[in-house]
C-alpha cells in the first residue's frame, strides 16, 4: 500500500502517554488523523450537539481531529439491533463529514464491544490495537461477554498490534475458525521530547518537603498496585516515603490512607506520612516527579493482566535514568540488567531492593546505563515501526 491515507482512532479511553495517542499524534505530523473520543449520550443532552461542537481540528498538526461521536443508548429491550444502526450510521456518517471518502481509511479499534463496527466504516484496513487485555479487570478477573466480544472482533479484523508476547499469546488463542491472522507485538515507548534527563526541570510544588529518601509511582493508581508488598517496603524501611502521583480509583485514597501510619521525620522531629498519594498531573510535569525522585517503581501484582500488560512507567523512568525496582512483569525481562527486582507481596524483597538502590543511586554509569537499555525505545522509533507493521505486512 502507498499513497496518503487517513487514520481513525478509536480512543476514548487514552492515556495522555499510550500508544493510541502517541500513534495519532506522530501520524499527524504527515497525515490526516482523527481520534475518537467518548461520545455523548444524547440522554445526556437537553439538545443534540451539532458535528461542530463535537469536532475540534488540532492547529499544531497537519490534519487532526478530535471527534466526539453521538450515543443512543442500546440497551432497550427489543430495540438494541435497530439502535446500534442508528448509531453506526450516524458514525460513519459523520467521518465522511469530517475527511473526503476518496482518501483510503485506516481505522485501529482499542475494544471489543466496537466489533461490531468492524467493516462498517468504510475503511480499506482495520486493526485491533490492544494496549492491554480489554477482557479483564485491572485486578485480573474475567468481565462478563468481554471474550466472546473480542472473538468476534478478531473474526472480521486484518491484523492485530497489541503490547505484549504474553498478550499476543492470549488473542492467537481467541483467533476463531482456524483463521490466519497477523499478530504483531510492538511494546509501550516513551515521549524522547519529554522523559530527557538533560532537561533541567523545577522540583513540582507538590513535591517539595516531602521527605527524601522519596520513591515515586507515576501512573493510575489501582488494585493492579502490590499493596501488600508496598506496605511490607514502608514497615521495613520507614525512612523512604512512598508518593503515588496518577488518578486513582474511587476506594485507592482511602486505601492509602490506611497505609500511611505517620513516622518521624528525621531531619525536623515532625511526623510524616510514609504513604502518600498526590492525585493527576499533567503529562508534561510527570519527567519533573521522576527526576526529583531517588527511585520510581513498578509494584504492580502478578495476575493475568498485569502479565499480558507493557508497563510504560518503567520505559519512562529508564529514558530518565532513575534507578527502579519492579516486580517480574514478563514484557520488562529485556531491561533486566537495568531493574531491580523485587517479589510480589514480600516486603522483606522491597526492603533489599531499596538498600541496593540507595548504595548506587548517584552512579552515574549506572544512571547512563539505565538510559541505553531504552535507547530504541522512543516513540520516535515506535512509531515507524507501527506504521511499517499496519501498511507492509501481508493479510
């Protein structure tokens, strides 16, 4: 395939930093891309929003539309077919307002209930972006119809791009009827414009006075977080605070806040949490959290999802060159001489990790060290693999 095309995104629930929307943006440089977003219900709304208020062109790029979709709800009884048509046409309708019909359409699906948009959108090629295993739950329990959902998707897509090998494994096994289908892995990056260590960025307000040792967790704060093993880490090393800076799930406050018996800070006698969270952060202040950090980490649990996931934190703290201990997720094993590793559940392994860290956390070869292990690891270069794996590869 050659020639211009344009790209669909579906993406209403992207992270500043996933790959949905470093593809979308970089894409954009060059391309005509439009990012789908969370639709409005029209339940919602006293008067149906027109196209225009739902559509704003990014000016920085070439050609980028957000684009905020219409929703009929389809969950009446007896009605739910006839308005997911409507909804489906109204969709493509839409799109073809949006960007010319004479410009061939690539159009990369993020979940499983869109299957049945899959070929109903004019597009020449469609692809199931898979950033993490859309049929579980962060604490790695089945969502109800999510599988069969995601069986049908695979049954109509023409080629797959998910994070992970152990994730690639799960979705060739869900491939229906034998069907020959490409299953590309292309694990998470990180921004090379932003995660630079030479950048010399102010300590965040939110960060100052907290006391050092500090171990930051960038990210969303869930139950996919080991608590057991970070409150082990704060019961056997109460000099290191733990901050958590990231949106959080309803209960993970409370939870937190459970965790932070305060301890005395050695440098003005006053107490201090141990546990601490700080709420989100734009993306651009996240490199400033890591460099002003002694460690960062990946305490993340071991179950079937956070096995199939990529973990972009660990990619962002090594681009800084920030030491990190992590758990054993298997897609970060290739940066294994650059990770400390510590068990699941087992505060004793924290505590040693961090003894290691805090004897070699000012090396500066091992701080260069840690940078290389991520050098082909930017966006920069991510992106032109994606792109070579969605346009050269074979149905």
């Amino acid at each position: 395939m050659t020639g211009e095309y344009i790209w669909i995104f579906f993406a209403a629930n992207a992270k500043p930093t996933s790959m949905r929307r470093a593809a979308a943006e970089r894409l954009a440089e060059e391309e005509t891309v439009v990012t789908i977003d969370q639709p409005v219900s029209v339940l919602g709304e006293k008067r149906i929003p027109p196209l225009e208020r739902r559509s704003k062109k990014i000016e920085e790029f070439k050609a980028c539309w957000h684009y905020r979709p219409l929703h009929y709800p389809e969950r009446f009884r007896g009605f739910g077919k006839i308005i997911r048509r409507i909804n489906r046409g109204q969709l493509r309708r839409e799109l073809d307002e949006l960007v010319p019909r004479d410009t061939r359409r690539i159009i990369c699906y993020d979940s499983p209930t869109q299957n049945n948009l899959v070929g109903e959108l004019g597009e020449d090629v469609n692809v199931y972006l898979a950033i993490d295993d859309r049929t579980l739950t962060v604490g790695g329990d089945v969502i109800a119809g999510e599988i069969e959902a995601e069986r049908a998707l695979l049954g109509k897509v023409d080629k797959v791009i998910c994070v992970s090998e152990v994730l690639a494994g799960v979705l060739r096994s869900r491939i229906p009827g034998g069907r020959r289908l490409p299953v590309h892995v292309l694990s998470n990056g990180y921004d090379e414009r932003l995660f630079d260590p030479e950048r010399k960025l102010p300590e965040p307000p939110l960060l100052v006075g907290i006391p050092r040792p500090r171990i930051v967790v960038t990210g969303h704060v869930s139950e996919r977080i080991d608590w057991e093993g970070v409150a082990g880490a704060v019961n056997a090393r109460p000099n290191w605070t733990w901050v958590f800076v990231g949106p959080a799930d309803p209960e993970i406050p409370k939870k937190i806040g459970q965790f932070s018996v305060p301890t005395t800070n050695r440098s003005n006698g006053e107490d201090s949490p141990r546990i601490l969270w700080r709420g989100a952060v734009p993306v651009e202040e996240v490199p400033a959290w890591i460099g002003h950090s002694d460690a960062c980490a990946v305490p993340y649990r071991l179950n079937a999802f956070t096995r199939a996931s990529s973990p972009l934190k660990a990619i962002e703290y090594l681009a800084m060159g920030v030491p990190v201990i992590s758990t054993r997720v298997p897609s970060l094993e290739q940066y294994a001489g650059a990770i400390q590793w510590i068990e699941e559940g087992d505060g004793d392994s924290y505590a040693r990790g961090l003894d290691k860290i805090m004897v070699t956390r000012d090396d500066a070869a091992r701080s260069a060290a840690r940078r290389a292990a991520v050098t082909n690891e930017s966006w920069a270069i991510k992106m032109n693999h994606f792109r070579k794996m969605v346009l050269n590869d074979e149905p």
